[in-house]
C-alpha cells in the first residue's frame, strides 16, 4: 500500500507522463485528465485534484512532513492554501512532534478568507467615474483591465492600452485553467471522433459492399509456422510494401531451404498498427486470425 505521499508524487508523475506522450506521441486524451489519472491510479478525482493541489503549491517542508508521515494528506492540502510563511510555521510544528489536525487549518484558511474580503475595498462600477453616459459608444478596455482601480489615465473610448491585462483572465485559478484546457481537449476530440466516423461511412458506402478483402501471398518461414497456425503467435510484423489493410487475407506460404512445403495459413488481418514510435519506417504490425491450412493442391481451401 503506497504511502499519501508516495500516492501524492505518483499523480504527479502520471500526468507529466500523459502529457509528455500527448505532446511527443500524439496521445488522444479522452475526458478530462484528472478523471483518467484518478481511474489508472484508482482514486476518486475529488482526491487527485487534492494532491495536485499538493504538488503545485505546497511548500518543500510541508512535502517533507508528509513523507515522513507527520501531517495527512488533507492537513497538507489545506496548508498549501496558505503563504509560504505560514506553511514552514505547521512544518516546524509537525517536525517538533505537534499533532496537526487538518480541520484547524481548514477553519485557519476560511478566517483569513473571511479577513481579506472584510479589508479589501468595494471596486469601482463601471460609469462611476463619468457624469453622461452613452453606452452604445462605449468600447474602453478599461474596465475590464487587471490594473483598473489604480490607473489614473483610464477613459471611456479606450480601445488599445499597452498596459491592459484582462483582469478576469489574470486571476484565474490553476483548477480553472485546467479545467478549461480539459475543455479544449473534449471540443478536439469530439470533432475528431465525428471527422472518423464520417471517413468510416465514407469507406463503407453501399457501392463498396460487393468488394471482396484483397489477398496477400507472403512466405512464413518454417521455425514459425507452427506457432502462428496454433494460434501462439497471433501477429505479423512485416514491412508494409503490400499495402495491407484490415480485413485483407493473407495467405502465409510455408518456406525452408530456399523452396515452399506446399503448406499454407490462411488468416485475416484483424487490426493494423503502423507509423508507431519503436516501428522502423514502412513496416507495420498486423493481428491476425487463423481461418485454416490448407495444402498447395487444395484449391478449395478446405481446413487441415
């Protein structure tokens, strides 16, 4: 059973595996990575966002007292709420042996939430600022502008400032940006997955129903054929200079010294892989399943 630690780190290596293999190996993530991460690691998402939380902002020594087992998964997640002064002060508690219960600290960090919006000053309306008011001429990027309460050149008519943030963007939270970009992932991949489904129709239109699978005659050296024919080897890695496709037959030739036996394995081609990282250039992987063997004089293709 891996420690809340050990589980804390291993979230953190998952998603930077994803999102290396997303970025290198063009991995399709379908959902939202925190639900696929939470599914591999079989934890609840609510726990995974936790420990990212964890990861991304706790301090060194709130980590290090959670490796050591001083502090819960939850004390540390509701201390990397707090500054970075206030977490090295429950680190050094927890190293001198204090019990640190996770609940005061969730009702510290409510007190402080509760402090700063009592102390932080009403913001300013749009329009306070003007005594007519035309809102169908007004397009000023002021308003929505992070530093717009401390401004002293803000108008009504703004349209291009090379101080504008826009304020809402700024203060976003990580969980909203990521929330967001998981978004982006669904739209991208929902239209990908009809962009797929319309090729299908389009490969399987009704005109194409007649055609019959194109059959491939390929030799199988003899250490191999026995294993391929039992069904041990259910695969065949080939250099793909026949175009072979899903559903063609292919018709494995018995070959030794040089010469065919006589015997064949008839199989299909029940899936492709091909332009995968570890595969040279040109060569694919084929799964195959045996339809029978038959011999060279058995035109009929009766099964062995």
């Amino acid at each position: 059973e891996l420690t809340a630690y050990e589980k804390t780190r291993l979230v953190e290596r998952t998603k930077a595996a994803l999102i290396r293999a997303k970025k290198e190996d063009g991995l399709e993530i379908k959902g939202k990575m925190r639900d696929l991460i939470a599914s591999m690691l079989n934890e609840s998402s609510t726990n995974v966002a936790r420990m990212e939380s964890i990861n991304n902002n706790a301090t060194p020594e709130i980590k290090e007292q959670l490796k050591n087992g001083s502090i819960g998964v939850t004390a540390a997640y509701e201390a990397a709420k707090l500054s970075e002064t206030e977490q090295k002060e429950i680190a050094e508690q927890a190293a001198a042996g204090k019990e640190i219960r996770a609940n005061e600290i969730a009702q510290k960090v409510a007190e402080k939430k509760a402090a700063e919006k009592a102390d932080k000053p009403e913001e300013p309306r749009p329009g306070d600022d003007y005594e007519i008011a035309h809102p169908e001429s007004i397009t000023s990027l002021c308003y929505s502008c992070l530093y717009y309460s401390d401004c002293n050149v803000k108008t009504g008519t703004c349209q291009k400032c090379d101080k504008y943030q826009n304020k809402a963007e700024a203060e976003k939270t990580d969980e909203q940006r990521y929330s967001e970009e998981q978004d982006r992932i669904d739209r991208e991949t929902k239209a990908k997955l009809r962009q797929q489904a319309d090729n299908e129709k389009m490969e399987h239109l009704p005109s194409d129903t007649a055609k019959q699978p194109k059959v491939h005659r390929i030799r199988l050296a003899k250490m191999f054929f026995g294993d391929v024919a039992s069904g041990k080897k259910p695969f065949e890695l080939r250099k793909n200079d026949g175009d072979y496709k899903q559903g063609d037959i292919l018709e494995l030739a018995e070959y030794t010294n040089g010469e065919e036996t006589g015997r064949i394995i008839k199989a299909e081609v029940t899936y492709m892989l091909q332009e995968y990282a570890g595969l040279a250039e040109g060569y694919c992987v084929m799964a195959i399943k045996v339809m029978g063997i038959v011999s060279e004089t058995d035109t009929k293709g009766v099964e062995a």
